[in-house]
C-alpha cells in the first residue's frame, strides 16, 4: 500500500475538490445539509442506482416532508410510497429510525458517527455520510465507489470482501479527508466512483486525479479492488398458484418476518416443504400441492402448469424460480382455514405489492391463452 505525505495529501484534496466544484452532479437531495434529506437519499441509493432513486426520493419528500412526517405514516402508505425500490426492510427501518429521532431524540439528530449508527438500519457508511455532509464531522464514507478509488489510487491488497477490511480502508481515509470540507470530500469520491473510475469501462486516463492514481500509472489498475467472488444464491424451486373465482384472486398474506415479511402475495409452496424425494416429476409435485390445498386449507383445487419456463427473481443471497399454476374455485367457497383472502384486479394499483409478486402478475398476464 503506498502512503501519501502531508503535502501530496493537501494537493489531492485540493484537485479532488476544485474538480467537484465544477463538475458535481446536480441531484436533489444536494440542495442542502438537512441530514433528513441526506439519510433518506443514502438509504435509497443502497442496492439501487441514482437515477432509479431521484424519482422516488422526490415522491418520497412530497409524502413524508420531515422525519416526524415518516414517523407517524401509516405502514401501508409507507410500503406504496416504497413500492418498486425493492429491499423493503430499508423502508420499515428508515420509520424505526424516524420514531427513534423523534422519540429518543427529540425530534434532534445525533451529530456523529458513533450516535448515528444507533438508528434502526444506519451502518458504518451511511453514518459517515450523514456526519460529514450534514454535520461537517471529517469521518470517512466507506462504501463501494469508496473501496474501488482508494484502493487504485494507494494500491490497497486488501480483499474489500472481508468484512474487516472496512477499517483499514476508514484509517487510511480518515487521514486523507478534508478537515474543511469532510461532506464534499465523500461526495466528491462517490462521483469520482460513478464517472471516470467506475467498476468496469473506467477511464482514468482523463480523470482529475490521474496523478495520483498509482494503480493506473502502474498499468495495473484492472486488478484493483482486490475482491473474492460472492457466493453464488442459493436457488429455490416454488409454485406460485393463481387461483380464480368471481370474487378475484386469491392471496396469501407472508409472515410477518423473514424474506418478503407482510406482503401479500400468490399462494407459495417450496418444493422443498412438499417432499423428501426429489426425483418426483413435476406432475407428481402438481398433484401433492393439490393435495395440501385439500387437506391444510379445505380447498379441493385443480391445477394446470401455466408457462413453460418458471418466472425467477434473485435476492442478495437467494434466487426464486416460481413455477405458475393456475386453477378455479367456485365464488362461494369457505376460506376459514386459509390464511388469505380473495382480492379483484381492480385494486392491485392501490395495494403495495413486491417486485416478485409484480413479476408474476406480469408472466401471467402473459400467457399464451387466457381461459
């Protein structure tokens, strides 16, 4: 790892920040240090790109204006507002921390690092970027762009997969940040991430900091962040059964923690809860779902495979491929023992559905023919 003097360090904030002076990116939760505003937009901007987050965020202000706002909304407004960002459990977290300022705190955000992470859903990064951009504390941002240009610029091995590589790349930073401007400073870096030292296509051959980029003067920069592959999801087989009556669709409401906690969904059944034997044909894993219907719910179903191909979502360490099967029952039948209910098409637009269940709405709207 190289080491910068007091000198080089004091020239690299230097052109660091008279490059993001002129060249930063114009982005609505910018417009000021409100450290609502700035925690709202780094909450949504994890696992989701800028421009998929401007939207929402706007929205997102229009509904909840200040953090007493987002604390006393009802869930099911919070969920639709949400709707479409995924990783609902940033949504439920960020009206935790809501409460917890308004309640705990007074209504007065904590002003540093440590304090911040004592909100619901608020880590190390994200409580860097709220201190430095709204508190003007000098704590490092340490998240992806972060890892990628300190990493090239100092020729960090350290493998950025770990999770106690965290701090070693906060220790270095820490010493590099600007003690006048700690908010620009990160932000800067993440738009240094985002533009000429992006993951892949980089081109540091025209960024601001060139110079001081050692892993491009070195021709080596492709081999850095150091990082070891992830894991690779763990796929689970389901059936997603769209079953029909005049009354509409019926839905399964999920359990209240776990993937996908509180939605409500198409009835879903792993293959895995069905059997032990998994050399059973699918037609043979038809007709034992058939027969929990029967004999869970007291719902005697018929049910036919209605695509070809199973409709597959991918979580961070899991991935779904959710065969459809569609049957019918008769308006009238008695749903006291499913823990459901029956719901028209007319107000899908008013529930708060996840990205799965829209993703299986969507297959099935689809299908080659419609009985």
């Amino acid at each position: 790892m190289i080491e910068w003097s007091e000198t080089k360090i004091k020239a690299f904030q230097q052109t660091l920040l008279d490059w993001y002076d002129h060249n930063k990116r114009t982005l609505p939760w910018r417009q000021d240090h409100n450290p609502y505003h700035v925690w709202v937009s780094e909450i949504m901007l994890q696992q989701t790109q800028v421009q998929t987050v401007i939207p929402y965020y706007l929205h997102f202000m229009e509904e909840f204006p200040t953090v007493q706002d987002l604390a006393d909304a009802p869930e099911d407004k919070l969920m639709k507002t949400w709707e479409g960002l995924g990783y609902y459990s940033r949504a439920r977290n960020l009206q935790k921390a809501a409460r917890q300022v308004v309640t705990d705190y007074h209504g007065k955000w904590p002003s540093n690092a440590h304090d911040l992470q004592e909100l619901s859903g608020i880590g190390p990064y994200t409580a860097g970027a709220i201190a430095s951009i709204a508190f003007n504390q000098p704590v490092a941002a340490v998240d992806g762009n972060a890892f990628r240009v300190f990493a090239r610029l100092l020729e960090i091995n350290a493998d950025v997969a770990k999770p106690q590589t965290r701090k070693i790349f906060e220790k270095v930073i820490n010493k590099i940040i600007s003690k006048d401007r700690p908010g620009d400073f990160n932000q800067a870096i993440m738009d240094l991430g985002a533009s000429y030292m992006t993951a892949t296509n980089f081109d540091s051959s025209h960024s601001p900091v060139r110079a001081f980029n050692q892993a491009f003067l070195d021709g080596i920069e492709d081999q850095y962040p150091v990082k070891t592959k992830k894991k690779r999801p763990v796929v689970h087989d389901y059936f997603g059964l769209v079953i029909r009556s005049d009354n509409g669709y019926l839905f399964q409401k999920r359990p209240s923690s776990g993937i996908l906690a509180n939605f409500w969904m198409f009835p879903l059944f792993d293959h895995q809860d069905l059997t032990d034997d998994q050399s059973l044909s699918k037609s043979a894993l038809i007709q034992i779902v058939e027969a929990k219907m029967q004999s869970d719910y007291q719902l005697p179903i018929k049910l036919s495979q209605v695509l070809d191909k199973p409709v597959t979502h991918t979580f961070t360490h899991q991935q779904w491929k959710i065969t459809l099967l569609e049957g019918r029952l008769p308006e009238n039948v008695d749903l006291s023992y499913f823990p459901g209910k029956w719901i028209q098409p007319a107000v899908f637009d008013e529930m708060t559905f996840s990205k799965v269940q829209s993703k299986l709405w969507s297959a099935y709207q689809k299908r080659p023919s419609i009985s």
